[in-house]
C-alpha cells in the first residue's frame, strides 16, 4: 500500500504560478510583459515589498519565463522539466539563497566563482537571494563587481522587505520593483476560490475578517485560513476564527468603543479579559484596535462612502452610530492613546496588561475633558461679545467727548483713569474733581480701558504683550508722544531683519488695540545724515567694486 501524498499547505499549494495568476501587482506584471515582449530583460531585479505579497514567487516565475523550454515567454508552460524543477526549487541552474543563514562574504566568492560556468541545461542561470538585505557589508562589496558586469548567461534576482538596508552602489545596479500590499477586496476573492476549491464550508464574513486581519499579506491569509478550516468540523464561524487565530470578531471592537463611549469601566475590563482569553495577546489587541478605530473614523468622516469598509448592513449602522456618538476628535484622541501604548509597552513588557487597561478606561474619560473643552470655548466666546461690546462702546478720542469738558478747565490735560463705579462723586466734590471728565451715558466705567498715563508705561506693556515687538521699539527709540488721537513714536533706522518686524501689518494693527494704547500707532524713522564725500573712498569703491557699510 502506497503512503499517502503528503499534505499541501494552503500558501504552497495554490501560489500563483504564472504572471496571469498574481493579483494586486497589476503594474509589475505590465512592466515585466513589456519586457519579455521586447526582450529587454536586466541582468538583476531588486524585489522590494512587506512580506507575503509575492516576491520570491514572482522571481520564481520570471526563471521559469526565462528557462522554459517555449521561452523566453510571459506565458510558460508549466510541463516542462524545467518548469517542474524551478516550483519545487531543485532546478540546478535556478538557484535559491536565503540571505539570512548565507550573508558572508565567503558565500558572495562562492557564488561569484561558479557564476562564470555555462548553465548545466537551461538558458539562463539565476541566483534568487531572499532576503537580500541580511548580507554582511563584507559580502555587498564582493557582490559588487560581479553584480556590474555579469556573464551573459547569468541574472541575478534580489528580494527584500527592507531595502534601505542595502547599499545604494547596489540598488543602483538593479531594477526596482516595489510591491504593494494587496487590498481586501482581492485578498478575500482569493480567499473565496481557495474554498470553493477545497469544499470547505466557511462564512463569508470570516473570509472578509481574514483579508482583514492578514494586513494585506497574501500568504498570512491563506495559513490562517488553513489553520481554521484544518481544526473547525463543522462550518467555520468568526467565533471559531477567534478562538483558533486569536482575531476578534467585529462586534467585540464595536461592543468595546460603545462602553469607551458609555464611561462603562466593568464593560471596558470583561472585553480586554474576554480577547485575552481567546489567546490574542496585548500587541495583538493595539492592532485589531487600532483597525477598528480606523473605520470608525473613515465612517464619521466619509459615512457611505468609507475607504475599505464593507459591513453587513447591520453592522453598518451600528458603526454610525457609534462613529455619530464618538465624533472625530475623540476617535482620534483614542487612537492617539492606542499608538503611545505600544512604547510603554516596550518599556515595561510585564505591565502589559495593567498598561492597556489603563489606557482604555482613560480614553473612557475623555468624553469629560471634550466636555470641558467646548464649556471653556463657551466662556471665551461670552467673553468676546463682551469685549466687542467695550470696545464699541468706547468713544474714538481718548475716553473723553470735547462737547462735554467744562469751560474753566479746558487746558487741563485729560483724565487717564476712569472713575470707580462704587465711589459716585457728591456735588461738592473737591478742586481736584474738576479735571476727570464726567463718563458719557453710554459707557459704564467697568467697561472702560485705562490709558497709559506715560509712553515709557505704554511701551512696557508693549514688551509684556509682543516681547520682540517692544524689544526691537526700545533699543531703536529716539522719542515717544501720547496724543489723543494715538501714539507717535521716532525710531533709528534698524537693520533689514528688524525693520520687516516693525513694519509687520499684523504687528502693526496689534500696536492699535494695545491695552492702555489712546489709538493708532504712527512710526517714522530718523534719517540718516551723510558727511561729506571722501574722493580717495570713491575711487578705491569703484576700483574694487565695493559698498560702503556704516555701523
């Protein structure tokens, strides 16, 4: 009796093994059928991507195009020896390195000594290192020169998920194809055809929580679709998808995010227990997480129309109204604390737990401080109106219509502080009363601004305010005068840098509703006077084509 064919996982057994077959790198495939069809096939191709996308199985397929015995052709036709050798990886012209075990630079002089012999039987001899960027620095160099001028017969295909780390004398040499990670939507399809095939029965949401989950890696979806169709017995629920792969099922997050919302400390704690207890870790819980609040978030701000977010209708809603009950501040915030957990984690790795229920029930309370947030900007916006209302009640000229100054008295000069509403003035009120000037109807002295009764004092609360500002007016000042129609102050001409500061529009509108400033600002500055003209400096100026600096 013959022992039975052994088992095929998933991943090898239904990878792509033609260009037609590889789905989500529409604009690799162009690019190298534009080649083959052409003939302009490089000497090396750098691979780069995530992990699981297609890399080492699209090198795989480019040897075969190039070795099948139809070739060189996009379409191989998978019968031939060659074909079969190079998918079980025993061709002996098409040779696999792993950059991991095989970086040292006496593995480079290995390859570069045998890279010179003639292929055994194929057309080409091509050496596929996966993870390309492990090779020792040692190793790139000895690569060098060998990688610049190959042998005709020979290429060289480079897979990376890192290609930062490979120097740019080798990225130079080689033509760069970056791979993608796949969407959902081809992911889960992929997904669909492995069942139908396998005859499995499986829930449709499952296969979409898994194109979710797999983060746009083909090969992590199809092993953890075959690790939950190898252990369930009966039809393959996301309870079972949960408790076998340890990803939570939508409603887990939905039902979380509502007791965040709800301030429900008891509720927050049994869900962070109950996803720990089906075998997902804390990483793994900031991720699902961190998912789930991003479609959330693409709900409250795209509603029907969110980016990669397709529900059932049901769940649908109850994503509505969570992401209507949140709002966008508090979505953002909450993912904020998401991304800051997982250093904290780093940082103190037996906490984990601790530090992730104290990160939730924290965000919980936010609803409390976005409620103090918009009390605060209600009492500033009380606090506007009231200003605005001072302001318009105050009068053009200092505080003081001229109409209603007293004959006797017009010489005197103007009152600068307003007279306190508790101490009305007797009718025999002392010589001195005389000079404060009576307050108009309209304007009670609780709205009225106090005028600085000095520019020194006027240009001290100048530097409190605009410290630049007032520091720039004091070192240049020659004089400063109040009037009653505003401030007129005379400065020595400043450098180029300052003079951008003083003649600022904001900075000039902000000198006018300074507290204690009589209105407007007038700057000039002093000019400069110029002594007599010295020949000798002329002519040296214009010999040497020169300028004249004073200090």
């Amino acid at each position: 009796m013959s022992d039975p064919a052994p088992y095929r996982i998933f991943a090898r057994k239904y990878r792509p093994r033609t260009f037609a077959e590889v789905i989500g790198q529409d604009h690799i495939v162009r690019a190298l059928s534009g080649a083959f069809e052409h003939q302009r096939i490089a000497q090396a191709y750098l691979l780069s991507g995530p992990r699981g996308v297609g890399k080492t199985t699209t090198a795989r397929i480019i040897a075969k195009s190039l070795n099948c015995e139809a070739g060189p052709t996009i379409m191989p036709c998978l019968e031939c020896d060659a074909c079969h050798e190079i998918e079980q990886g025993n061709d002996i012209d098409v040779i696999e390195i792993d950059g991991a075990s095989n970086n040292g630079v006496e593995d480079v002089r290995a390859i570069r000594d045998a890279i010179y012999a003639r292929p055994m039987r194929d057309r080409r001899k091509i050496y596929i290192i996966d993870e390309v960027q492990r090779l020792t620095a040692s190793a790139f160099d000895a690569l060098l020169k060998t990688l610049e001028e190959p042998p005709s017969h020979a290429m060289f295909l480079f897979a990376t998920t890192d290609p930062h780390k490979i120097p740019d004398t080798i990225v130079s040499r080689c033509q760069v194809f970056e791979f993608r990670r796949l969407r959902e939507v081809d992911v889960a399809a992929k997904l669909q055809q492995i069942v139908d095939k396998e005859g499995a029965d499986v829930e449709p949401d499952v296969l979409a929580a898994i194109a979710r989950g797999c983060r746009g890696g083909m090969r992590d979806a199809e092993s953890m679709l075959d690790q939950v169709v190898a252990v369930s017995t009966q039809k393959v629920t996301l309870q079972d998808l949960e408790w076998i792969a340890g990803l939570a099922r939508p409603e887990r997050w939905l039902s979380l995010f509502e007791a965040v919302t709800q301030d429900d400390a008891p509720a927050i704690l049994r869900e962070i227990d109950d996803f720990l207890t089906h075998g997902g870790t804390e990483r793994d819980f900031i991720e699902q997480a961190s998912d789930a609040l991003r479609d959330l978030l693409h709900v409250a701000l795209l509603g029907e129309d969110a980016l990669g977010v397709e529900p059932s209708p049901d769940r649908m809603q109850r994503m509505k109204e969570l992401a209507r009950s949140m709002g966008r501040d508090r979505l953002e915030a909450t993912m904020g604390l998401l991304f800051g957990l997982e250093s904290r984690m780093n940082a103190a790795p037996l906490a984990a737990r601790a530090l992730l229920e104290w990160t939730l029930l924290r965000a919980a309370r936010l609803g409390e401080l976005f409620e103090l947030g918009l009390l605060v900007d209600s009492l500033k916006s009380l606090a506007g109106q009231a200003d605005g209302a001072s302001i318009s009640a105050r009068p053009t000229p200092v505080s003081v219509p001229p109409v209603s100054r007293p004959a006797p008295v017009a010489a005197s000069p103007p009152a600068r502080t307003p007279v306190p509403a508790a101490a009305p003035k007797p009718a025999t009120a002392p010589a001195r009363s005389a000079s404060v000037a009576p307050t108009p109807p309209t304007l009670t002295p609780e709205l009225m601004v106090p005028v600085a009764e000095t520019f020194p004092d006027l240009l001290a609360t100048l530097e409190k305010a605009r410290p630049t500002l007032g520091r720039l007016i004091r070192e240049n000042l020659v004089t400063g005068n109040l009037s009653q129609d505003g401030v007129r102050v005379v400065l020595r001409p400043p450098s180029d840098r300052e003079r951008a500061v003083i003649d600022d529009p904001l900075e000039r509108s902000s000198l006018g509703q300074l507290h204690g400033s009589p209105g407007a600002w007038q700057i000039e500055y002093q000019s400069v006077q110029k002594g007599p003209t010295d020949q000798n400096l002329q002519n040296l100026l214009e010999a040497f084509d020169g300028n004249e600096e004073t200090p």
